[in-house]
C-alpha cells in the first residue's frame, strides 16, 4: 500500500496528489459512512481576494497536534507557535496545534483558498478534547471485538472522534482489500453516528503509534516528521551502509526515513573523495585507496614501499590527486602499448 498525501493548502513545490475513493450509504434514512483508503482531511475553502503577486497571512496548523502542516487564515488572532486552535475543515470542526508563527507567503504558492482560524482553543475545547480521547478508547474496544465476531483480517490502529463528535474514523491497516460493509453497519448502529474506515499504510500505523527507532530517540514521522518522502536502496548504498535489511530498515519495515537527510553530504563527498584500489599521492608517498570513509571524509592508503607496505589514513585535503593524475597518465600509456 502506497502513502499518499492530499494537496490542499499546501505549498505547490511539495508535488502532492489528492486521490478519493468514496462510496456513500443511508443508514435509517438519517445516518451515513464514508468507505475511504489513505484519505487526509480535506479543507473547506474561503476566498481570499488579490492577485498571485499579493502576500497574504498564513499559519500552519497540524490536525490535533499531528501529521502534515496545512495552512490556515490566522484572521488576526495572536496565533503563536505551540498554541491550540479550532479551525473549520469539510468534514467539520477540528482542533489542531499552530506548527509555525503567522507568516507571508506569495498567494501563487498556495494550492486552494485559505480557510480562517475559527479561534484559540479555550479550557472547555481542551477539556472536550480529552473527554473525546477517553470516548475513543472505548470506540477501539468494541470495534476490535466487533472486527474478531466477523473474523476480518483487518488490524485497528487507532480511533478518532471528530471535535463536534458527528463522526468517528477508524485507522486500519490489512494486506489487501477487505469488504466491511456488516462492521460498518454494526458500528453506526452502536454509536449512532457517522461512521468512517479508513485504510492505512505501515508507514501510517508507525506514524500513528509511535516508538523508538534503533537511534535509540521517538520515531522522526511521530515527532517532527510533516510527509513521508519516497527512500529507495540507492541512497543506502550512497552512504556505504551495509545492505542488511534489519540495518536499514525501520519498524514499519519500510527503509529508514532518515536515509534522506544527509544523502546531498554523502553524494558531494563521494564525488570529491577517490575510489577504492585508485593511485593517488600522499605526503609519504604514492599508494592505493585501500577503503574510504564518506563521513570523515578520510582514506586509508597502502604506501609503495620495495621493502614495506604501510597503510595510512589521510584526509581528502592532504592528497594531490592531480600529481597522481599526471603521473598515472604515461603509465596508461604503456599498457596500451
């Protein structure tokens, strides 16, 4: 299962994409439930007048303190960063945390309208937002005993109410597709109210968990972590790291997200740094690159000696790689001959 993320009000270099797959029933003429996979919430629109050139004021919100940052109108309340808002989404009512302070950006750089802050959270939006938690534990409890009487091969992750309480959202994850129409009519007629499965990758149930990675430190998609960016093996091999998948690999399975961060260093040094079994020229002497380290930026050198071989470290700045150049040039020149 691929991870996808929504495009709304998001900055346009991010290249994300929108992707729905809703089916909408009646339930007792008056209830209904959306069957979604990997769907974020979608954000209800507010023109905003001006041409692209104009700034206009923003602040990113995280939806209930975690997951992407969207942008929002602060509509001139003191917003600072850390703090509690409600804000006003398409699917309703919804408290999140400010990511960053009010800040302009170019109109032309936003993907949708803004939509405003509604206000600061207040003691009693706090409060119901706790009660809300405490509601969802229970929601999980049944619905795993719900999803054990059917016998789906379906894992619950994690319950969310909705801030106004008019609809409940289960996370889960499974291997393909699974068909919970009886759930979903079982669950809407217990909690009688709006029910929505959705359907989530590894990466998202880690995301959602949370844990300790092998650094030893929380999860970076649980903490900091605002969209999931493609990790592919070439920049494990990049870095010289071993090709062990426990290594490399995080407890979603998937490869380590922090892969991506210093990549641009390990790809600029591998350029400036000699290869392995290259002849290069040394402050003892000329020798040949034995092994290199990327993030020292150092190579251990076997020394031509007639009676000795030595091997040395240097770092890249004590090297002449150009001498080395020169007089490997006539050499070439003579096995070709």
């Amino acid at each position: 299962m691929n991870d996808r993320d929504m495009k709304d009000n998001r900055i346009n270099d991010l290249n994300e994409q929108e992707t729905f797959d809703d089916s909408d029933i009646e339930l007792n003429g008056v209830e209904s439930f959306i069957i979604m996979e990997e769907r974020d919430h979608a954000l209800a629109e507010c023109d905003v007048s001006g041409s692209e050139d104009d700034l206009v004021m923003v602040v990113g919100i995280r939806l209930r303190g975690r997951g992407k940052t969207y942008f929002f109108s602060p509509a001139g309340l003191l917003i600072e960063c850390g703090e509690y808002v409600i804000v006003e989404t398409a699917q309703g009512m919804e408290l999140g945390v400010a990511s960053s302070d009010p800040h302009e950006v170019l109109m032309s750089t936003l993907n949708s309208p803004l939509k405003e802050v509604l206000r600061i959270a207040t003691n009693d939006d706090l409060c119901h937002f706790d009660e809300n938690k405490i509601r969802e534990k229970e929601a999980a409890d049944i619905a795993r005993g719900r999803i054990a009487h059917y016998g789906l091969e379906m894992s619950l992750v994690d319950v969310e109410y909705r801030f106004d309480n008019k609809k409940i959202t289960f996370y889960f994850t499974a291997d393909g597709r699974i068909d919970f129409r009886e759930l979903v009519r079982d669950l809407a007629s217990i909690f009688r109210t709006r029910i929505e499965l959705r359907q989530i990758g590894v990466r998202d149930e880690a995301s959602m968990v949370g844990g300790l990675a092998v650094c030893g430190r929380e999860l970076c998609c649980s903490t900091f972590l605002k969209e999931f960016k493609p990790v592919s093996i070439r920049l494990a091999k990049d870095q010289n790291l071993s090709m062990n998948p426990a290594k490399i690999s995080g407890i979603c399975g998937r490869l380590l997200c922090c892969l991506n961060y210093e990549h641009e260093a390990y790809v600029d040094a591998k350029r400036r740094l000699p290869k392995k079994n290259t002849r290069v020229m040394t402050p003892e002497g000329s020798g040949v690159v034995e092994s290199v380290n990327l993030l020292k930026e150092e190579v251990s050198v076997r020394l031509d000696h007639e009676t000795d071989s030595s091997i040395i470290t240097c770092r890249v700045d004590e090297l002449d790689l150009n001498r080395t150049r020169d007089s490997s040039e006539p050499n070439k020149r003579k096995r070709k001959i």
